[in-house]
C-alpha cells in the first residue's frame, strides 16, 4: 500500500516535468483568432478568473473589489461585458477584463471615469532584466494604452509584483471555495446528525460514505504521526484533509468551471503557512531543542545541524505549498493538453480530418488522465494531512529517553 | 522560461489568498464544532460499545460455561445423593425385613413356648381332672361296691379286690 502511494506521487510528480515541456510552446502568442497555442489556453483555463464560465456558453457575473490609489471599486464584472476568450468590452473606472482577469489601465489619456466601450487588447513581451514579462495593452479609439496586471505577491519572481491596483474580488476560485465549503458543511452535518439521532445503528447513506474516510484520517495520519493526543488536533486534519480533497474533486467535475482552486499558490500558500504557524506555535522545547541545539552531537555539528534545521523549518512549508499546486496543476494542464490535441492535430480547426484523428487520440489520453487525477486528488489531499500530521506531531512530541540519539 | 512568466495560478495574489484563510478558518471552525467533534466522539463511542459487548458477550459465555458446569456438577451430585438414598434405603429395608424376621421368630418362638405352657398346663389340668375324675369314678366304684358288698360279704370281698386289682392295673 505504501509503496504504491509512493509512486503515485512520484508519477504525479513527473507530470510537472511533462507540463513544462507543454508550456515552451507559449512562447507566440497572438491575440484574438490566430493560430491555436494549446500552453496559453491551458493556463488560461487554469487561471483564476472574475467571471465564471461554464461551457464558454454561460457568464456568470462575479462582483468585483478592487483598490488603488483611486480608492475602492465595487462593481459586478457583468459591467466588462464579457464575451469570447472572457474579453469584457467594456472598460469600467479604468479597469478592463481580459482573458477572464481584471487589468487596470496605466498609461495617461484613457478616461478612467465610467463605463467605455474598447477595442481590443493587444499582447506582446518585454525583457526585463533578462526575465521576459507579459504586456498587455488595450486599444481604445485607435490608440494603444498600457495595462497593469494585478498584485502579487511573488515579489517579481514568478512575473509579478506590486502594481497599481489590488484585487479583493470574489473570484472564480473563492466561489469555489465557498460552494464547496457550504457543500462540505452540509455534508458533515448531516452525518453528525445521524450519529446523534442514532448512535446505536450501523452507518448508512451519508455515513457509510464518510465514515471510512475519516476513519482513515484518524487511524492512518493522526494516530500514527500525533500519539495519544491525537483528539485536538483531528479536527483540524480532518477540515485540511476535506477542504483539499473536496477543491481537488470540485476541480476535475468536466464542463463545470474546472476550477484550479488547489492548483493556485494563493490557496496552498494560506494551508502551508497556517500549518507552519500551528506547528511552530504548538512547538515544545524538546522541539526547539532539536532544531537549535542537537543534543547528543559535538557542538561543531551542533551549529551546522542548526543552520540545516532552520533552513528546513521554512522548506516544510514551502514544499506542502508548492506540491499540492504543482500536482493539481499539472494535472489539469496534462487534461487540457490532451483536450488541445484536438486543435492541434486540426490544425486549429481548418481539417477535419485530423480533427478526428485528434479526438480518437485524445479520448482516451483524456479518460487516463483523468483516472490518474481522480487518484492524484485524493493522494495530494492525504499527503498534505499526513505531512501536516507529522509536523505537528514532531512539533509536541515528548522526549523519550530510552531512545538514542 | 517564457511558461513560468505567464503561470498566473502560480502568483500568489493578496485577494485569493485573504479569501481562501478566511474561508478555510470559517470552514475549519464551523466543520470541526458542529461536525466533526460530535462524528468523533460519536465513532469513539460506538466503538467502546461495540468492545463492550464483546466483552460482556465473552464474559457471559464464560458465565454459561461455568454456569454449566457448575449444574452438571449439582446433577452430578444428586446423582449421588439419589444412589446413596437408595442405598442407604436398600440397607434399611434389609435390616427391617431382618429384623421383623427376627421378631417374628422369636415372636413365633414365644408363641411356641407358650403354647407348649399352655399344653402342659392344659395336660397338667387335665390329668388333674382326670384323677379327679378316676378318684371319684373310684370313690361311686367304691360306693356301689361298698353297697353291694353290704349285700353279700362274700362276693362283696372278692369284687372289691377285683376291682383293687383293676386299679392297681391302670
């Protein structure tokens, strides 16, 4: 059993690899009808997004709450009026929807008061310290105006940066999040229900579908990794556990937004650090022991053990965020990939018969992978309770002196 | 290195990620309140009742068990018991058949002997009378021979030693 989980996260693993080799591809990337570039329709069908699309055929509106030195900006994105590739044709206040995401107008002339009617957007790319960087612009009246991407918090490294504006909206993937919370809630308490009118009774319906689950978390995860005390903390693996698997679930669910909820740094960012400030706050001193002041060893390979601690005290974290968005998306780029062969091989709509051939080939290609994500979605939720377990297990752990260390 | 430029799922943003800790703390405490405790506590308590029946089931077993063995020992017992009354009665009714043979004995014994009393009384008594009978018979003897003797001396004398000769004979 073990062994197998093993490697189905190191399969899960090389589909990162395999992603890259797809995104290389994105390289041109024209606006508008061109020619099909399946990197760019991957990520922007795993992109985060301020209205939610289902089947391209249905725009739901999501409200929109931005900031920028203008002040506030409360607004519903059916304001964009979005239509083909999530382009809004309309500018409202200064901000413009493209490719299903809010940009903000930062070159002077455009009116930033209103609702205006635009043109288009145009794409192109820039080198920037040697990093080449996305620039979008918006045609309006015949000219070309600059936009600014929304904050981010990855400091430049992964393209982003502070900008102009800041983006509180009620996302695509935050309307995920609550539906499948409000979902995941009602769930249980309806199961909590039936334990509570009849204790004395086998489980059923609900019950009989949870039940091995969270008994899995409790006699697999908390038990094994926490010991005796493992109560408190179940709950809490319990919430990380279903959250995960339920966003991961909610995600592969075809024709219903495929929403990347756990594919996205933000999400797993949150999990990873509130994991690390739980751990580390709940931290004895046989923990912090350990971390700055190996017992047990000469004291040269006491400060080198420290520096090697310290530096994994933030690499925990940053590894849990990282895998579980890596995993899911990657899965859902491997998916639209596969999908993408369609396109390719139709060369993009203008033969039929390779469009065929693609469909033929692209079936079953889709049905694996989708039957390697369902198991990839219910591995990454385990493995980011279990890791979870095990650092708070570390964490409260009480010295035993019997062992040698 | 173009591809990672454009990974927008993997630039964190303030607002997803303020979101998602909201969500995922109000998740958290409205899922492990209402539901998960009352599930764990009810798992747990299901699972102490089902070792608990278990256990009282294994208990009364051996309850039963020595239950039973405790009846076939009492059967086993008044088995015993039972064989021992009946022996204890098999010896009494010998004794008493001995014994009442015994008493009968001697109570026919004693019958006999009294009997045999009463026959020698009862000889006793009748030879008793008999010599009265004869004494008498002898004395009306003597008196008709007196009488007649008074009416010959001769033959009177020759009868009466006839008659002397008689008695002297029985």
């Amino acid at each position: 059993m073990r062994n197998r989980i093993f490697i189905l996260i190191l399969l899960s693993l090389s589909l990162v690899f395999r992603v890259d080799a797809h995104e290389d591809h994105s390289v041109v990337h024209e606006e508008g009808h061109g020619k099909f570039d399946p990197g760019a329709t991957a990520i922007h069908h795993i992109s985060d997004a301020n209205v939610y699309s289902i089947l391209d055929a249905v725009r739901i509106p999501l409200p929109m709450i931005l900031k920028s030195d203008q002040g506030w900006d409360i607004f519903s994105s059916g304001k964009f009026a979005a239509g083909a590739h999530e382009d809004g044709a309309n500018a409202f206040n200064g901000y413009v929807l493209h490719h299903g995401s809010v940009y903000r107008v930062a070159e002077a002339g455009f009116p930033m008061e209103g609702l205006i009617a635009i043109d288009g957007f145009k794409h192109t790319e820039e080198v920037v310290g040697g990093k080449s960087k996305d620039v979008y612009f918006v045609n309006y009246q015949n000219k070309e105006y600059r936009l600014d991407a929304r904050t981010t918090l990855d400091g430049g490294i992964l393209g982003g940066g502070f900008t102009s504006f800041m983006d509180f909206s009620i996302t695509k993937n935050v309307v995920s999040m609550i539906l499948v919370s409000l979902f995941l809630i009602w769930l249980f308490r309806l199961a909590a229900k039936r334990y509570a009118a009849s204790p004395d009774k086998a489980p059923r319906g609900v019950q009989g579908l949870l039940e091995p689950l969270i008994l899995f978390v409790r006699d697999e995860v908390a038990i094994p990794f926490i010991g005796a005390r493992y109560r408190t903390y179940l709950p809490l693996l319990l919430s990380i556990f279903f959250f995960i698997l339920g966003l991961n679930l909610w995600g592969q669910v075809p024709f219903l937004g495929s929403v990347n909820v756990t594919g996205s740094l933000s999400v797993t960012l949150v999990l990873a650090v509130l994991v690390f400030i739980i751990s580390n706050v709940l931290g004895n001193k046989h923990y912090w022991g350990h971390i700055f002041w190996m017992p047990g060893v000469p004291v040269p390979i006491k400060i080198l053990l420290a520096c090697v601690e310290v530096m994994a005290l933030f690499i925990k974290p940053l590894t849990l965020m990282l895998r579980l968005a890596g995993n899911i998306s990657a899965g859902h780029i491997a998916i639209l990939s596969f999908v993408g062969l369609i396109f390719i091989f139709g060369n993009s709509g203008e033969s039929l018969g390779g469009s065929l051939v693609g469909t033929a080939v692209s079936i079953p290609l889709t049905m694996f992978m989708m039957t390697i994500e369902l198991i990839v979605a219910f591995v990454q939720a385990f493995v980011f309770t279990i890791l979870t377990a095990s650092y708070i297990g570390a964490a409260i752990e009480e010295p035993h002196h019997e062992a040698a260390h | 290195m173009i591809s990672l430029v454009t990974f927008t799922p993997f630039q964190p943003t303030p607002g997803l990620a303020i979101w998602s800790l909201l969500i995922f703390l109000i998740f958290w405490y409205l899922v492990a309140k209402f539901a998960f405790k009352p599930i764990a506590e009810a798992l747990e308590k299901r699972e102490e009742d089902i070792q608990s029946a278990m256990d009282t089931a294994k208990t009364t077993r051996e309850e039963m068990a020595n239950m039973k063995a405790e009846n076939e020992k009492l059967l086993a017992e008044a088995r015993e018991e039972r064989s021992k009354i009946i022996q204890e009665a098999k010896e009494i009714k010998n004794q008493m058949i001995t014994e009442a043979k015994e008493k009968a004995k001697e109570e026919a014994n004693k019958i006999v002997a009294n009997a045999m009393t009463e026959i020698e009384n009862q000889k006793r008594a009748a030879f008793a009378e008999v010599k009265n009978e004869i004494g008498v018979m002898a004395l009306s003897i003597a008196e008709k021979v007196i009488k007649k003797e008074l009416q010959g001396d001769a033959n009177q004398e020759a009868f009466v030693n006839t008659l002397v000769k008689d008695i002297h004979l029985n």
